[in-house]
C-alpha cells in the first residue's frame, strides 16, 4: 500500500482554495489584453458638478461663505449686499461676496427650541426712502412660544427702533416645530405671514387661531379692510387662508401677482400651492401623505 506524505494529500485541496483566485486572474488578463481600454468611450472631461442644466440654461453654483449657522432667511439690499438671519439667533451681513465678521446688533432674545429661532425677513416696497425691515421670529410667553412679526430700520450697520407689529395666537410650550413663519409682501403692499400648525394638526381648519393659517396684514401690523374673512365676528380677521401644515416657502410671480406657497407636508405630501383669499388648502382633513 503505497504511503504518502501529508504535503502530497493536501496538494488537490490547496487546488480548491485557490481555484476561484486563479479564475479571476485569468478572466482580468483576457479583459485587459483583448478588451479595448474603457476610457476610449468616456468623454474627454467630466460634467463640473457645480454646473446645473436647465431648460433656460446652465447655472453655476457658487459658494459665497461656509461659516453660517443654520441660515434661515435672507434679502438683497439696493447696493447687492444679502442681510441673512440665523436660526440661533443673530443677523448677518454679506458684503462684496464675503461673510462680515461683526453680527448686526438689535436683534431680540428668541427661542431656539427645534426649528424655532430668528426666522424669515423681508425689505419693506419702499426700503430705499425708509430702510424698514421685517423679521419674523419665536417670541417667547407665557405660552410658550409663538411667530412674531417685527418691524425695524436698518441704518447699514445695526436694526435700530425694533418693536413688534403683529404676534400671531400659534402659541405652544411642548416644542418650537412647525413654525412656518415665512414673509412676502404681495404686489398691493400688503404683507403675506405664514404659520405652521405648530405639530398640532386638527387647528389648522380652526378659525380661532393662526395655526396652520396664511396672514395678511398691512406693512404696519393691522388688518386690511379687504381680507376674506373680515366680516366674520367667529374668525380672526388677519386669516387670509388655512389649512396648510408647515409652510416655509411664499413667492410672489413679479409679472402676475400670483402667490405660490410650498409646505413640508408628512411623508409623500408636500405641496406646492397657488395662494387664493379664504380658500382652504385641507390639512389635516385632506393629505396625500402618510404623517
């Protein structure tokens, strides 16, 4: 009986384990001799990642500053300079493309709690002749806290005469969610003020509260004699619609007029909304998302 040494035995074995190994190699060298060359087919340069195509044509994304702390709103000065609001609290300045150091004073205490802080801004129509400024932010109360409109002059280096001219009856002490609290003023002059439902859902279709409503006010904080609402002693006069969940983008089309509203909805249900004085928008009666 012939006899055999271990080495001799394990021979097939070593085999199996690198069989795979040895497959591999011998399909990459027959790709990389007979295949030709991948990047033959590969354009000569790659699309630049900051360059965006659109039907209207290619925009180029430019990064300005990378030194903000959960921006929330901005607006353009007459002489190209942007002012930015910072959720935490503070207002900032972007001149000749780059981020002021100096954080612009007058600015109140805010509450900061979830997506609650110095939220949206806007230029007064007429910011030229009066330097007038709008801030929304989270006001803190006995109530918790609510989205405040406020009013204040801007003399180019600080926000002078702040005061408030309009709070909204959203308040809420178990979080700072669903503020909603975008500014646009509207074409007439008057100003548009969103509110979320505060995460609250149903009193977004009650018309004794400004939650999960759009405002109207005029540019000094009271009511116009036209909203759709007025006559009505059972709702607030500032409603201008409702039942909306958390709407954070208002945009007035400078050819039409046209308001357009957009608003984080549960999951699958966002919207994109023409705005229309006292219509209701459904939420949360009516969603095409699962919250």
């Amino acid at each position: 009986m012939p006899i055999f040494s271990d080495s001799v035995l394990d021979q097939p074995r070593r085999f199996e384990r690198y069989r795979g190994l040895l497959i591999f190699a011998a399909i990459f060298a027959v790709l990389w001799f007979v295949v030709p060359p991948v990047n033959r087919y590969l354009p000569e340069s790659l699309p630049d990642p900051d360059v965006l195509q659109t039907e209207a044509g290619s925009i180029r994304i430019v990064t300005m500053t990378e030194r903000l702390n959960r921006p929330w709103g901005l607006a353009f000065l007459p002489d190209g300079d942007i002012l930015i609001t910072e959720l935490p609290g503070r207002l900032r300045r972007i001149h000749n493309g780059k981020l002021q150091g100096q954080i612009i004073p007058g600015v109140p205490k805010v509450e900061t709690q979830d997506q609650a802080g110095l939220m949206d801004i806007a230029l007064h129509p007429r910011f030229a002749e009066n330097r007038l400024v709008y801030l929304t932010y989270s006001k803190i109360g006995p109530r918790g806290n609510t989205p405040a409109l406020a009013r204040a002059r801007f003399d180019g280096s600080s926000l002078l005469d702040f005061q408030d001219i309009f709070v909204s009856d959203a308040w809420s002490n178990q979080s700072g969610g669903n503020t909603g609290s975008r500014i646009v003023f509207g074409m007439d002059g008057t100003l548009y003020m969103s509110v979320g439902d505060r995460h609250e859902q149903t009193p977004a279709q009650d018309m004794h509260t400004d939650k999960g409503k759009i405002l109207r006010l005029k540019d000094d904080g009271s009511i116009p004699a036209d909203n759709p609402f007025l006559s009505r002693l059972d709702v607030r006069p500032e409603i201008f619609a409702l039942g909306v969940r958390n709407p954070q983008g208002l945009f007035v089309d400078p050819t039409t007029g046209t308001i357009w509203e957009n608003e984080h909805g549960p999951r699958g249900g966002d919207e994109i909304n023409i705005l229309l004085s006292g219509h209701n928008y459904g939420w949360p009666t009516i969603t095409y998302g699962k919250n």
